[in-house]
C-alpha cells in the first residue's frame, strides 16, 4: 500500500512537470514525439529513415534515451542534426524531468519545430511516464507476435499512432497482421495504424506525411 | 535522492525474500528457472517446445508472469502441466513476493522439481528483482539487433545463459550474430550462449540438455 502511495506521489509529480513541458512546447511552436517500443523494435531506424526525408522541411532535434552507451545518438549524428543523449542508468523510461532539463539546449538549436524524443526501450513502464509530447507513437515489430497489444495494453491505450515496423520480416513469422490491428484497435480505438519497413523503406513516406500533418493540424489548433 | 533511497529499500526487503524462497527451493529439491527478456523475444514459445521434450523425466511447473491477460498460462495447459498466472497489473516485473505467493500452490502440485517462471516481458526492471531462482536465462529475439547487450547490461550480466532466438530469421535480418555474443561476452563472460528457433526446432535439444546438465548440478552441489 506504502509502495501504491510513493507511486502516485511520483506520477503526480510527473504530471505537474510534464504539463510545464507542454506549455513550453506549445509557446514555442515545438511538435514533440514521444517514441517508446520494446528493446529492438526498430526506434532508432525509424528516426533514421524519417530525418532525411523531412530534415530540409523542418527544424529537428533529437533526444535520446538509453540506459546506457550512446550507440544510437552516434547513429544519427551523422546526419548533421542536433543530438542529445539522456543516459538513463538503471531507470526503465525517461520521465518529464529528464525532458524538462534539456530543454535549454533545444532552445540553443534555434528554432527547432520538431523534436524527437526516442524513449527507453520498454514496453511497460514508459506508459505511465506523460514527458510532455504532442504526440505519443509506439513501434512493434511484426517479430513480437499479435498478441502485445493486449499483453501490455496501456503503452497502446497511450499512444496516438501504432508503427507495425519490420514488416519485410511478415512471412517469416506466425505474425497475423489482422489480428494485431484488431488487438489493437480493441485497446484504442483512436490509434492511427502504419506498417513500416526500414529495410525495404516500404511506409516511411506515408510515416513522415503523418508526422508533418500531425504537425501542421497542431498548428492550425495553436 | 529520496526516490533512490525507497529503492534500495524496497530492493533490500525483495533480496531478503528471495533468500527466502532460494531456501525453500533447495531444501525441496525445486529447480527454479526465471525466463526473462523483452516481449515477443519467444519465452513462451520455448516453453512450449521444452515441455514436450522433457515432461516425462521431470516434474514440472510453470508461473506465467503477465501484466494483463491469462493468453500465456492458456498456451501451456494444454500440455497437462500445472501453470499458475500472476497477473502484476501495471507493475513491470515479478517480484520475490510475487513468487512466495504462489509457493504452497507448488507444494500442492506434489513432487515438483523443475519450476520455470516467466517473467513479464521488459529487459530493464526484472534485472533487478531476484526471485530466488536458480538460474536465469535471458532471450533475445536475432530480431532485435546485435548492440542490445551492450544497451540493456543489468539483464545480460545477472543471466547464467541467454538464449539467441529466432535463429530462423537470421538471413532475413542485419543481426550480426558473432556481434552479439562478443557484445553479451563482454558484459558477461560466464553467460552459456545457445541459438535456438522455435519455428525449425534448432537448439530445443541442446537447450533441455543444457536444463537439465544445470538440474543435475545444483543435485550433486546441494
């Protein structure tokens, strides 16, 4: 019960920040995604994919988050764009203090309109942990079976759009795609469903269209 | 500091129940088994083709660790085995006291000498809770890229074996397999390194025997 109590007091402050984040966000014309998966599903490939294709058209940043190494901020800083890497240690997600102490340096980039917040990789905890963001994406790779959406229901009931990544891999398992976009569907029905391959580029276009319309509707609303 | 300091309480009393349960096991004679890894690397796809293979030479149990469903513990009834579902809610690993929980069950199931835990899936929290188990075996999906020992070090270095699974989507994938066991050797020198494939059946034997050589051993150490 104790334990139930501390958990609250941490997600209610939490919350308390990450609406500051927002607000900040908001004033500033900063689009914020906040990308979270299980370890391997494909995070830091999606982002490679995505930056070349919209880098000319908007100002981007990326934060991001791993226990440890800075193996995948090593990845994308070959594209020339501002990277931070958050090392999280032995916590299991980043949470909106992390995100509220780096945002001097997003202001430092000067006029960043995008920023990419690449989560730990979890399934579990990130869920609980608001950072903030405009919008919350989760990826599954078809490897992780049709199941996951009603296994670890709140990362999918929490997250504006589903990427089904690795979707060359399909008839190489027993992954019932179907299946998977009802599983979903039934934990949230708002969920906007992509399929992406990073191997084959199959749905990194239609990604990246949902992303600058995603941004351009939080535009239109500010 | 505060939140630190909570933690190594709560990880403290968790440490002192699983001595607990270590105990229990030994003087019982029980082999306990916790299966960890991210979700869908297959832990339950490789209990099911164990089962099979060595349900006649051992008494077997198995606890399915879940944050919600009962899809699991359904999987493996069907092979006539005695399967317990723990279903932890939002809490994103098994505990020591989740497993004392369930001990009289396991008595009550009457001669049990190998206990398999599933452990739900996350490669970040369940590092740190020991159960009392005497082995722990970590899965990891060829899907989900060579460098995740490197980025997930608390699973791979508290695990006696890892288990490369899904060895069949090998050529379909950029994992680089000589990689990863130099990179999960590196964070784990002792760690047993088996490949394995659910779909084909490669390395289900060596895996059961290397069960039960681990079964024998702790016999001949107690």
């Amino acid at each position: 019960m104790h334990e139930i109590l501390i958990e609250e007091k941490i997600l209610a402050k939490n919350g308390e920040i990450a609406s500051e984040n927002r607000s900040f966000f908001k004033e500033r014309k900063i689009f914020a995604v906040n990308i979270v998966s299980s370890p391997g599903a494909g995070k830091t490939a999606i982002i490679e994919k995505t930056v070349p294709l919209i880098k000319d058209k908007v100002n981007l940043a990326v934060i991001e988050g791993d226990l440890a190494t800075d193996l995948d901020a090593r990845r994308l800083l070959k594209f020339g764009i501002p990277v931070k890497q958050i090392t999280t240690g032995k916590a299991c997600h980043l949470d909106a203090h992390n995100i509220s102490h780096i945002l001097p340096w997003v202001l430092e980039q000067k006029g960043v309109s995008l920023l990419i917040i690449e989560n730990v990789g979890n399934m579990v905890c990130p869920a609980e942990y608001d950072l903030g963001e405009s919008i919350r994406v989760v990826v599954m790779s078809v490897a992780e079976g049709d199941d996951k959406p009603l296994k670890y229901p709140a990362i999918f009931s929490s997250s504006d759009a589903l990427l089904l990544n690795k979707i060359d891999l399909l008839g190489h398992t027993d992954f019932d795609i179907d299946k998977a976009k009802e599983n979903a569907l039934k934990i949230n029905p708002y969920l906007k469903i992509l399929e992406t391959s990073c191997r084959t580029g199959e749905g990194i276009n239609e990604w990246c269209a949902f992303l600058e319309g995603e941004m351009t509707g939080a535009e239109v609303k500010a």
